[in-house]
C-alpha cells in the first residue's frame, strides 16, 4: 500500500516531456528507480494520475499511441481512462467547479543562492476574482476591495515589473495572478529576462576582461526587465485560452461587480490556484535534501530536479565515436542554441531566441552535405546545438567538461575554428554582423586566426546578395554565446553572427511573445496546412541567404575551394522548418522525418523550447532526426537490421546514427514508407557538471534545479462568504496539527510500552509526552 | 459558511436517523445486529445495481447527452427493483432465522417480525441515506459553493431534506413491506414498489427542488400513517404518547403482546 502511494505521488510529481533515453546508466541520473516509474505509460500510472494527467500532457505533446502492435494496450488505456472519467464524473463538483484546462504556472527554479518563480500554499490559494483591465483597477485590489484576499486577472499588457512590484508589496492581498495573453503583443517589447543575460557564467568576469564584465559596456538585452528572474510569494498562471479567459471575465461581470464601487454581495467569483512547490531556499539546500532523503528512505521524496536535456550534434565526416580524435586532426564549429524559456513553465516558443539560429544551422548543414567533395575535406566539420544555453550555459560547458575530460570523440586542441549563430532572423537592411572577443585577440596568433575567420566570412558573404557581413569595432564583448564557454577553456578563433551590433533587435526575448509572428513568419488567409506547410515566407528566404554562408564559410574553413559557389542552402527546407517549429509540429513533413513511436510528440501547436529535466524534450528529437534526415542517407535496410546495424557487414554503429523513420506517405495516402536513414546527428548529455562534481553552490558552472510538485490547476467557482471559510481554514490546521499530535502521541506511547513498561501508566503519560513533543 | 453548511445539511440528513439509532436500537445488540445485516442487503442490491449499469453503459459506450440521461433513468428504475428484491430476500431471511433463534433459545422471546421489519428498513435507510449524500457533503466542505453554471444555491440544503425523506421512507417501507408479507397481501409489495419507483423518479426532474420535495414529504406522510397502523398503532396510543402517559410507546409497542 506504501509503496504503491509513493509511485503514483512521484508520478504525478512530475510532467512527462517523453520517454526517458534508454541509457539510465547515463551519469547524474540520481535514482535509477525513476526511470521506469516516469515512462508516461499511462496504464501503468493508474486512474488517479491519469486523470491528474489530463489537460497537462497536452503541453508535453502527449496523446494516444496507437501502433498497430499495441492495440490491446490501447484498449486498455481507454478502460482506465473511462473508469478515471466514472470517478472523476462526480456531478456535484462539476456544479460547483469549473476548471481551467488550459493554463501554464510559473514555477520555482532554483540555482546556486536563489529560488526564483512562484508557489502556492500547499492547499491551493483562493481568492476573489478582480479583473484589471487599465492600471487604475489595481487601486480596488490594493487598498479599497473589502474581501481580501483577490486573485488578479492580469491584462497581458500590464504584465509589466512595475505593476507586478506593487503587487508584490501587498501580498497579503493578492492570493494569486492569473495573466491573460496581449494580443497583438506589446508594442513597446517585454522580455522577463534580465538585461545582462548569463552573467557571470560567460568568458568575463572582475579578473578577466574586467571592463566587459556584467554588461559594463552595454546591456544586450535593453528591454528586460528580469520579472523572470524574481521571486514572488503567490501563484501566477498563464491563461492560454481565450474562451477560457472569457469565462472568467463572464463569472466575475456576473457576481463580483457592484454599481458605484460599494462592496458586491456574496455569493463572490472566485479562483483557486494550486501550485505548491516542493523545494525552497537553493540549489544546494533540495540538493542536500533529495541527497539525504535517497540515501535514506526506501521511497525518497526527490524535492528538486537539475535541469538537463541533450545536445544534439552531428559531423560533415563520420568518425569513431568509441574513441576521441588524433591531436593532429582539425575540426570546425559550427553553433547555435536551441533552447529558451519565459516567465511560465514549458511556454517557450522562442522564435528569434532560438529557432531561427537553430533552422539556419540545420539548413547549412544540409546544404554542406551536398557539397559534392564533402567527404573529402582536410577538415572535418561539427554542428552543434546545444541545449540548455539560457540557464546560464547548460549544454556547452558540459561539452567542453567533456571534452577536457576526455569524454567526448572531439577533444578542444581539435577544434579549429568555431562559428556561432545568434539571433538572425531580424536583420536591418541585410546586415549580419561578426561578433569576435576582444580578450583572446591579445594574443597575436589568435588575432591573425580570427582575421583569418572573418574574411574568410567575408568573402562567402560576397557571393550572396542578400546578406553584408558587417565588422565591428575590436573593444566590443561577445554578446552571451557558447562561444565564451569555449572561450574560458582554450583560446579558440571564434566569431559570433548576429542580426545586432550591440543590444538585440529581439524585442520579446524569452518571453511569451516571441512567436512566428515577432519574426515574420505569417502566411496568407485560407490555405491548408499542407500549402502553409511550403509557403516560402520572406523570412524563410532571408535566413536561408544566413545559411548559405554559413555552409559556404565552413565549406572554405574545412579547406573546399572547388565547389564554392554551388552551395547553396534551401528556402524550402527553412520555410518548412520554421512551420514546422513555429506554427504546426504536426505537419506532413515532421511526421515523415520521425521514428514511428515519437510520432504522438507532435502537437498542433508550436513546439517549445524550454530545457526539460533528465529526458529528451519533443523539441530535442525533432531536431535531431531534422539533422538527421537532412544530412543523411537512406540506405536500403530491413526494420530489424536498422535497428540492430552490428549484424550487416557494410555498417557500423560506431560510425554512423542508424534510423528508422516513418517515411512520407505513399502515392494514394493510406501507408506510410517506413525507411532506415543513415547519419551522424547524434544526443550528447546536457548537465551541468556542477551536478556531476556534485558542486551545487558552484559559481563555475550553471546550478540550476527544477523544483517537484504535486498537483498544478486551477478553478473558479462562487464562494458564499470569506470569513467563515478563513475560519473552517483555521480549524481544519488545528485538527490537522490534532491529529499529528494524536499520531506522535501514538507511537511514544508504543515506544514505552515497549521499552519501559512499568513507566506507563494512565496518569503520567500524556503529560510526559506533551513534554517531549 | 462552508462550515456551517456542511454541519447543518449532515445535521438534518442523518440527525432522525441517528436519534433513532440512539433511542431505539442500541439498547439491545440483537437489534444492531439485524440493522447491520439490513444495511448489508442494501450495500449488495447496491453492487448489483452499479454492476448492471456499468455493464449497459459500457455495451452502448456512446456518450451523448440525451443518452446519458436514459441511462440514468434505467440505473434508478433497476435499482429500485433490486432494492426491493433485497428487501424480500432479507425477509425470507429472517423468517428463517427467527426461527432458528427460538430453537436455540427457547426461554426467551425472539424479537417480532414488526421489530424486525423496523430494524431493517432503518438499516437500509441509514445506508442509502449515506451513500447518496456522502458525497454531495464532501463537497459541501468548499472552497466553492453550488452556484457557478446557475444552479439554486440551495442544492445542499434540498439534498439534505431529500436525504433525510429517503431514510425515513426507507423504515416505513420496512414496516409496510414486511407485514405485506406477513399477512399474504402481496399488493402492499406493489404499492411500497410503486411508491419508491415514484420517489426515486421525482429526483430526476431535478431542477425543481421545491416540487418534487412537496412530493415526496406527501409521500412519506402517507406512507407513515399507514406503517404507525399496521405496527399497531392506533389513535389512542398516539393520543397517549403525545399526552406522555405511555412513555414507553415505541420500545412497548413494538414487543409482541
């Protein structure tokens, strides 16, 4: 019975982003007893968490599986679902609740000396419904509303640090914030990042490039407020949905607006809002607190999560992925980031944060594969993507660990030279703009490599008309990039491209906003998803111009000069791309491209971005088999043999990534064309070493943990009076802290029963325990 | 007032039942025995009920709204009949048994089928009072009240009268039930068949709180004047009752005499 309440707590504990790796063996996983717990098979879950499940996993893209071989197991799923639904179905509740499906928490993140994000008591916090519509409502929830305390429905323009700091200096008030989405967004831009992103983990610091430290020479990210980066004492939800909001605004015109600002009558519209977090303080306090709860307890009640995914990567030119490279080998970087996150969990679209870079890289990517003597370079060249980038360079300082350690095939002397994507897709009159370090270049070799860099992007700029690569003035920073990560490990000749010359264009950096629309990416009314699917939009065509320099730079950095001009990288596979991420996963293309059991993965939304915890986000997997199925082969192999390389002669698994993916739809549209597609696009772990050294208070490395909870919803319905339920509140603590007492009382009674009978005795007794407790 | 509604409403849906309890049943463990095993009965014709409604609801496996509620509607109709069929199973059964127990204690009077008849019905009424209310109480305990998609505010109040008029028609029907079958007049069956078909049919026209607990009160009204007659009551014995010169009424009356 213990056991069996444990699992299904921790699996409510926890929002599946998919399946975990096979490879729980992978070092960090802290309790390998998890792995098979968080499988999100639902039959397996239970009515209680499948029904907790619901209306969540749409976020984490699930849904019903149904592969032809597990037809009984679906059948199954549905009878535990119906008879979830039979228990949830009680009709009293749904009179007196409606719930709110479609929403996103702000949640507690913690790093190294600090908890940022939101938590509600443990029970939920309700409040009466207040809606602020203009900055002046806010005076009724503040000072003049007499039935405190008032959950907010926020205006998504006054989401602002201004508005939320006067919220927060009245908490006792405010029992919660629900935010509705702006539309359009807001003009002025809004990003709840700080103004100096990743600072303190980047190449600068006090001793080192001292001038450039902390943003001295400018903010890159003006507009940031850092509201994400804060801390607050009440729940805060996203309202996704429109209608829902609506809903809400009709339940509180209904009940809780009064003529001429007198008190309303009860009953009152209210909202309650669960969202309890189990870690506080820091990383290294839940840290120390999982640490000791799994060494000790048989069901060890994990308090917080180190956020890590994996990096995907791939090479122009296989190797040997058992050993690491020779000394004398060279190999040249290509990077981007591919993740980003705002103010709210798993609501992360971004658009010009990430995707952009990360599609212009995939479409380089497979334009150098064309290059017909690809295989016969000098150089080899690696892409990158790494994950995590925004909380404080997750994915790249762990490959760099790696590669200082050993761990990884490419070893840092190996690296040549290393380019970076930034954020691209918002040019100004064409311009792309080469970002350098000032600080390595002190060093005369490494200034003449980075010279060597730039004309070398020059010169691949010249053959494309819509793109000038611009220099900057050599005493600007690099603006937060993986290339700093690189940069604190060895002098590498590295360069940054970016759509800015000093602070972003990006007006909605991380945040809720950063969607296709921030970049351009619309597309004419009334045509099916399919004709969306390979619209060529303007922007598609801009950064496939990015691409085409990028592959043609690294064409010419890995020593090609032939075949320079034929390189050219796609508009279509961008167009397709940037649908596929920022308007539709589930498109034609994505399905095609997947492995038959990640297919569920793909919602009818955008994908989002933000870095999961221990497994592969969806966002994670299509972008490696993107990588894969646009840099790799098809080759002609049975199911089995694709899945299990090592029995046909001509393959080998430690060369190449082997596939099998559903394939496009066949002429009349009924089958699939499964295929086994041959590649190098590989996942390599994104922890932060902090956790592997087990340094949680590191200031080296990125400290960043998730906090666990239990249940996350929200619901409205009418309340009849406050005072009497702050009042049953207040007695339900106190037969709750009775019954705790009982408890205790319980046991010491059995412990000197136990060990000193004579010492027991009816009159002694209570007091001596009362004493003790 | 969440508080105060949750004690008011389990107040007024289980206060008679349980003052019955108190005055008439503890007194003799024979009594808390045989309610027991009534409200066992109930509980079994219960799992009958869902079993049968389950195994429908999932052979037509459609849910749409109208067919729902037929649905709904067939569940009570089968469930009266089985709740019925229990309580004549129950009184074969304690036809037997009553017999049983004067063989093995001869000296003592073995407690009267109108006693018994009392018992199980309270039995069964306690049960069902409880498991058509728990719930709604629960519910009643908040945060949020009845109210949001326009229902009457009142639902919890009328769910504890409804309740409590359930319970109580429970034990009369015991009565009436129970001395049909005593005496061969199978109609009486009928008419306690009829009547709870009726009761439990009023509670689906349910927005209409106020009419159909009028009914069912008539009901109840009626169906306990004729269970005061056929346990023995008469005007008399009422009159002394109520005048407190017989204050033994009900324990005395219902021993065999």
């Amino acid at each position: 019975m213990v056991a069996s309440t444990s699992a299904s707590l921790r699996i409510d504990s926890r929002k599946f982003h998919g399946y975990e790796l096979p490879a729980p063996g992978a070092p960090g996983h802290r309790d390998g007893a998890r792995v098979g717990l968080e499988r999100p098979l639902p039959e397996k879950v239970g009515i209680e968490a499948s029904a907790q499940l619901r209306g969540k996993m749409a976020t984490a893209g699930g849904g019903c599986v149904a592969d032809p071989g597990s037809r009984s197991l679906l059948r199954l799923l549905s009878f535990c679902v119906l008879l979830a639904g039979l228990c949830e179905g009680n009709s009293v509740e749904r009179k007196i609740y409606i719930p709110l499906n479609k929403t996103a928490p702000c949640v507690r993140l913690l790093n190294a000396t600090h908890q940022i994000g939101c938590q509600s008591s443990i029970s939920g916090d309700t409040g009466v419904i207040h809606v602020v519509e203009k900055e002046e409502d806010l005076q009724w929830v503040l000072t003049d509303g007499p039935n405190p305390p008032y959950v907010v429905l926020l205006e998504g323009t006054l989401f602002t640090r201004d508005v939320m700091e006067k919220l927060k200096g009245r908490s006792g008030r405010i029992a919660g914030l629900a935010v509705s989405l702006a539309k359009p967004s807001p003009a002025s831009g809004f990003s709840p990042s700080v103004q100096c992103p990743n600072d303190g983990f980047g190449v600068y610091s006090n001793s080192y490039g001292s001038q450039f430290a902390h943003c001295r020479a400018f903010q890159w990210n003006k507009v940031g407020d850092g509201l994400a980066y804060e801390d607050f004492s009440f729940p805060i939800f996203l309202l996704e949905d429109e209608n829902e909001t609506n809903v809400i605004k009709q339940c509180y015109r209904d009940h809780n607006l009064s003529p001429n600002g007198s008190a309303p009558a009860f009953p009152l519209c209210a909202m309650q809002l669960f969202s309890h977090m189990h870690a506080v303080v820091s990383t290294v306090t839940c840290m120390r607190r999982s640490l000791i709860q799994s060494s000790f307890s048989i069901s060890p009640e994990i308090v917080c999560d180190p956020l890590s995914d994996y990096n995907v990567w791939s090479l122009l030119k296989p190797i040997n992925t058992s050993g690491t490279l020779e000394p004398d080998d060279r190999v040249v970087v290509a990077a981007t980031r591919l993740d980003s996150r705002s103010f709210f969990w798993n609501v992360a679209p971004g658009a010009e944060s990430a995707v952009a870079s990360f599609i212009t890289q995939l479409a380089a990517a497979e334009a150098l594969q064309k290059a017909p003597d690809a295989a016969t370079l000098p150089r080899n060249v690696m892409f990158v993507f790494f994950q995590g980038e925004t909380f404080d360079y997750i994915g790249s300082s762990r490959m760099v660990y790696d590669m200082e350690n050993g761990k990884f095939p490419v070893q840092l002397e190996n690296i040549d030279s290393f380019v970076e994507l930034g954020q691209v897709a918002l040019r100004n009159s064409l311009e792309l703009w080469m970002h350098t370090d000032p600080m390595s270049q002190k060093n005369e070799t490494v200034l003449n490599q980075v010279e060597v860099l730039l004309s070398t992007l020059e010169q691949s700029g010249a053959g494309v008309p819509t793109v000038v690569l611009r220099r900057l003035n050599q005493s600007q920073p690099l603006p937060p990039s993986s290339l700093q990560r690189f940069l604190r490990a060895r002098n590498v000749s590295g360069v940054v491209l970016a759509d800015h010359s000093d602070s972003f264009h990006n007006l909605y950096y991380q945040s809720i906003y950063d969607t296709a629309e921030n970049i351009n990416v619309t597309y004419p009314a009334g045509q099916s998803p399919e004709e969306d699917l390979n619209f060529v939009t303007d922007t598609a065509k801009a950064l496939a111009g990015v691409a085409t320099v990028l592959a043609r730079a690294l064409y010419r950095l890995a020593g090609g000069a032939s075949f320079n001009d034929t390189i050219q990288a796609d508009p279509h596979t961008v167009t397709r791309l940037l649908y596929g991420f920022l308007v539709r996963a589930n498109n034609s293309w994505f399905q095609s491209i997947l492995r038959p059991d990640l297919r569920s993965y793909l919602g009818d939304g955008p994908l989002q971005h933000y870095i999961a915890v221990s497994s592969p986000t969806n966002a994670t997997y299509v972008v490696q088999y993107a990588l894969a199925n646009l840099t790799g082969k098809v080759i002609d192999l049975t199911r089995e043999q694709c899945q299990d390389p090592s029995q046909v002669p001509t393959e080998n698994k430690d060369l190449y990534e082997y596939t099998w993916v559903q394939g496009p739809l066949n002429a009349n549209e009924t089958d699939r064309l499964p295929r086994c597609v041959r590649s190098t696009a590989r996942l390599a772990r994104a922890l932060s070493p902090a956790f592997e050294l087990k340094q949680w208070g590191s200031t080296e490395y990125s400290t960043w943990t998730e906090s666990r909870w239990k249940d996350i919803r929200a619901r409205i319905f009418l309340i009849a009076s406050k005072e009497l339920e702050a009042e049953f509140g207040s007695m339900a603590e106190l037969l709750d802290v009775a019954g705790k007492g009982l408890n205790q009382l319980s046991v010491e009674a059995n412990l000197q029963e136990w060990r000193l009978k004579p010492a027991f005795s009816p009159h002694c007794w209570p007091r001596a325990c009362l004493q003790r407790a | 007032m969440t508080a105060a509604v949750f004690f008011g409403c389990a107040f007024i849906a289980f206060g008679p039942a349980l003052a019955l309890y108190i005055f008439t049943i503890v007194t003799e463990p024979l009594r808390i025995i045989f309610l027991i095993i009534g409200a066992f009965f109930w509980l079994v014709s219960l799992l009958f009920s869902s079993l049968i409604w389950f195994t429908t609801a999932t052979l037509i496996g459609n849910k749409d709204e109208p067919r729902e509620k037929y649905l709904l509607i067939f569940g009570v109709l089968i469930s009266v009949l089985i709740q019925e069929m229990f309580r004549f199973a129950y009184y074969k059964l304690l036809k037997k048994a009553s017999e049983g127990l004067k063989t093995i204690n001869p000296y003592e009077k073995a407690p009267s089928m109108r006693l018994l008849a009392y018992v199980s019905g309270l039995g069964f009424g306690i049960m069902s009072g409880v498991f058509s209310f728990v719930n709604t109480l629960s519910d009643s305990l908040g945060p949020g009240t009845v109210g949001i998609h326009g229902d009457p505010p009142q639902f919890f109040l009328y769910s504890a009268f409804m309740t409590l008029v359930i319970t109580l028609l429970h034990v009369f029907w015991g009565i009436v039930f129970f001395d049909g079958c005593e005496k061969k007049k199978w109609y009486t069956l009928l008419v306690v068949l009829l009547s709870h078909l009726l009761v439990s049919a009023l509670t689906l026209i349910s927005p209409h709180y106020g009419l159909n607990l009028v009914l069912a009160y008539i009901i109840m009204v009626l169906m306990g004047v004729w269970a005061f007659f056929v346990s023995g009551g008469s005007c008399r014995s009422l009159k002394l009752c109520l005048l407190c010169q017989d204050k033994d009424f009900l324990l005395f009356n219902q021993r065999a005499r």
